[in-house]
C-alpha cells in the first residue's frame, strides 16, 4: 500500500515482539495527500462489477473519490470525510455502500465505505448530515493542501480502541445496512502442523 502504512505495521510488530508498553498516543510522519490517495485507491480497486460494467451508473460518493485519485492537484471534496482508527486485528474488512442508521433518528444514517486491515480503520463517510458521527471519537483524515508531497504527522490513538467489528456491529440504538455481494472479509490462515 504506502510507505506510511507499512512503516506503522513494522513499528507495531517491533513493539509487540519487544513487549515494550506504548504511549496512549504515537506520532508517525506522513503525507497526507499520497496516504489517502493510496487508501482510496484500494478501496475503489474492491468495486464490485456493476460498478465498474454499468456505463450509465452514478455514485456520488464513488465518482467524486474516483476524480480525487486521478487528479494530483485536487484535494479531498468537501462531502468526503475519511475517519480513521487503530485496528489490531488481523482481519481483513471492506464494505462497500454500506449505512448506520439509529432507532428514532427520524431516517439519519451515516452511509459510506469500511475499508479496515492491521494496523488501521477507515470508515469513508459521504455527505453527513448533523453530528452522528462525533460521538465516535474517531480522528479525521485531511489534505489540507493540493501539494501531493506535503508532509505531516499523523496522531493513532492506542486507548479506547472500538471493538474489532465496528462500525458493522452498531451499538443497542443503531442498525448497519448493507448488500452481501459488496462486502468481503478475509483472514490469515493458520499455518500447517508440519509432523515430526
């Protein structure tokens, strides 16, 4: 994927061989433009086929993503926001046009893209409506300049992790909507008992 994410998988494999106890909050260096265009760039390679065979289809969400990856010089549109979190699982997730919707919200939802595999969480959410999303305490990705190369630090908070199948397993007041063909899930396999 990107350096950055490698980076950060190297630097969490090291701690946890080491068992060194790690600060509630790490600090990585990044480019924030080439991180997320990376980021979307492999969840829109995980389109399922009527996404990429039907000429006439429009996707707001998967078009206005699409014209952000291409062009080097744009920067995150406006109805996009890319939240993000530590995931220390090995599972991999992505969940294409999905929605939580909440019990007595008078039809709020917050639909989007799930895209989550070791070390992190990202959760694309299209055009939100109100403040749903704030009592998640997820950080935000952000591009704040069309300069591709620009540098910045990215904050991965290690306390108060969300459980491993969030945001798909909602809490008592919310419901998770989504199609079956446009979600896959992967994990490592064990590794083979060689006999002696």
């Amino acid at each position: 994927m990107s350096d950055t994410v490698c980076a950060i998988e190297a630097y969490f494999q090291r701690a946890s061989a080491s068992r060194l106890t790690l600060p509630r909050t790490q600090l990585f260096d990044y480019q924030p433009n080439r991180f997320l265009r990376s980021v979307i760039g492999h969840l829109l390679a995980a389109n399922a086929v009527p996404d990429v065979t039907e000429k006439d289809r429009a996707i707001p969400l998967d078009d206005a993503l699409r014209a952000y990856v291409l062009d080097p010089s744009a920067t995150l549109p406006d109805q996009v926001c890319v939240y993000y979190w530590f995931y220390p699982h090995r599972r991999r997730v992505v969940m294409k046009h999905s929605a939580m919707g909440f019990c007595g919200g008078n039809g709020a939802a917050i639909y989007g893209h799930v895209f989550k595999f070791f070390p992190f969480g990202f959760w694309v959410v299209w055009d939100e409506h109100g403040d749903r999303s704030n009592h998640f305490n997820l950080r935000r990705l952000a591009d704040s300049t069309p300069t591709i190369s620009a540098s910045a630090r990215l904050v991965l908070d290690l306390s108060q992790l969300p459980p491993a199948d969030f945001p798909e397993a909602p809490t008592d007041n919310g419901m998770w909507l989504v199609t079956d063909y446009l979600v896959s899930q992967a994990e490592d396999r064990t590794k083979p008992v060689t006999p002696i």
